[in-house]
C-alpha cells in the first residue's frame, strides 16, 4: 500500500495542473496584495506621523486576503475554492478509467490500495492548491504591514467576542491563522474528492471538474435564502468571517469527507469493470 501511495502522491505532484491551479491562486492573492497591501503599506508613515497616541497601525492581521471581507479578491478567491481545488488531480480517476489504466493497476495491486491512494493524493493536493495562494499572500503582507496584536477596540477587525474562537485571535492572532490554514486545507482537499464520486456516474470529464463548483454555489445560495449565511463553505473558510461555529464546520467536513469517500471507495470495490 505505501507503495501505491508513493506512486499516487507522485503522480499529483508531477501533475502540470497543480502548478497551474496554484498560480491561478497566486494570480489572485498577489493581485490583492498589489492592489490593496501595497498602497495600505505606502500610507503607514502618513499615519504614523499624526503622532496620536491612541492611534493603532494594526494591519497586517486585517489586511491581508483572509482577513477582510469587503474586497472582490477576496470574495473571489473563496468563491473558486472548488474549482482550483479540483484541477490538480481531481479528474485523474476519470482518466484513469477512460485511458485503461485501472485495469492494469488491478492486475497488479489490490483495488483497495488504488482507491485509498488515489483519495489521499487528491485530498493532499487539493487542500495544497488552496493553503499555499493564502500563505503567500498573509507572508507577503507581513513584510509590509505591522504584526501588532489585534485590538478590538480598534474598529479594524471583523471578529467580535461572539466569534469563534475570539479569544484565541486577540491573544495569539498567528495560531489563529494557523488554525484556519488547516481547517481550509482539510475542507478544500475534501472539496476536491467530490469529483472522485462523480466520476462514476458522467461521461465527460469538463462534468467531473465543474460539480463541486455547482454543488458549492447551491450550497451558498441556498443557505443565502434561508438566512444561515453561517452554514455555507464559502462564509466559514474565511478566517475573518465573524459567525463561524466550530460545531458546524466539524460536521459538515465530516458529512462531506465520509460521504466522497464512502461512494468513491463502496462503489469502486463493487464495480467488477473499469
């Protein structure tokens, strides 16, 4: 099994699409950077200079792509989660089965091994392509704007005391952050395994890349409609969204991760023809 996972996990990382989904994803973080950070950055001095005591230049927490929500890049950037989580290695499972090579890998691994490995490295690469646009982006506004504490009195941040996870934000912002990295890694991969489940019931592949877009936009619209705007993906893998509830992202990642990979893995053992 370790090595099908080897040969998987290769397989994604040799993959071209990634590189490109990541760059789509740093097109757009590194836009908001040069659009918003930059000159944010070049007006810092200016607002130091009032030399007003009670002034507070606490920016980069605020600033950066996952800290404000009323900017297009950012709306954008969420918005497409599904999509540059797919393109990686989504749809090789697909491929795999229209080209033949599932027949060969059977004959010589067990079925299992492929499908565990095969939903590992898409879940891996998935959650990467989102994480690492994010990453450059908070690291590339930390070089311009201060990393000073949050402070709420401030009137910069989203997040209140009825937040989740307020306290932890207000007192170690970076773990904070690091928590989000995670929870959007693990949400993003999984979004990416949708695709694996959808692959055995479509005959083209351009179907298996856009559902977990069309399934992730009626999730947000539907929630919309209802007034549960904290029950949609695209609001709670915000880091600054300040009516995330931790109870609601835990079960539905877990609804999510053991429904894909329920269909994936069931359907794939019973099938005797690929």
């Amino acid at each position: 099994m370790r090595n099908m996972i080897k040969i998987e996990i290769i397989r994604a990382f040799n993959n071209r699409s990634l590189f490109y989904s990541i760059l789509i994803g740093l097109i757009i973080t590194i836009s908001h950077f040069v659009y918003y950070v930059i000159p944010l950055s070049n007006d810092l001095d200016k607002y130091l200079a009032l030399n007003k005591p009670m002034m507070y230049p606490g920016w980069l927490f605020s600033s950066w792509i996952g800290g404000n929500l009323y900017n297009l890049h950012v709306f954008l950037y969420y918005l497409l989660i599904p999509i540059l989580a797919v393109i990686p290695f989504a749809d090789t499972f697909f491929l795999d089965k229209k080209e033949g090579f599932t027949n060969n890998v059977f004959i010589r691994t067990n079925k299992k091994y492929y499908f565990i490995s095969k939903f590992l490295a898409t879940f891996t690469v998935g959650g990467l392509a989102i994480v690492i646009p994010l990453v450059a982006n908070f690291l590339l506004t930390a070089m311009f704007l201060p990393s000073m504490i949050p402070e709420v009195s401030s009137g910069f941040y989203t997040i209140d005391a009825s937040s989740m996870w307020s306290t932890l934000f207000y007192t170690h912002p970076f773990i904070y952050l690091i928590c989000f990295f995670l929870i959007d890694f693990v949400f993003s991969g999984l979004i990416a395994t949708i695709a694996l489940a959808v692959s055995y019931f479509v005959e083209h592949r351009f179907v298996v890349l856009i559902t977990p877009f069309l399934l992730y936009l009626f999730v947000f619209a539907f929630f919309n409609l209802l007034g549960a705007i904290s029950l949609a993906p695209i609001n709670f893998l915000q880091p600054s969204f300040s009516r995330g509830n931790i109870f609601i992202i835990f079960v539905e990642t877990i609804l999510l991760g053991v429904t894909t990979a329920f269909i994936f893995y069931s359907k794939g053992m019973k099938d005797d023809t690929f």
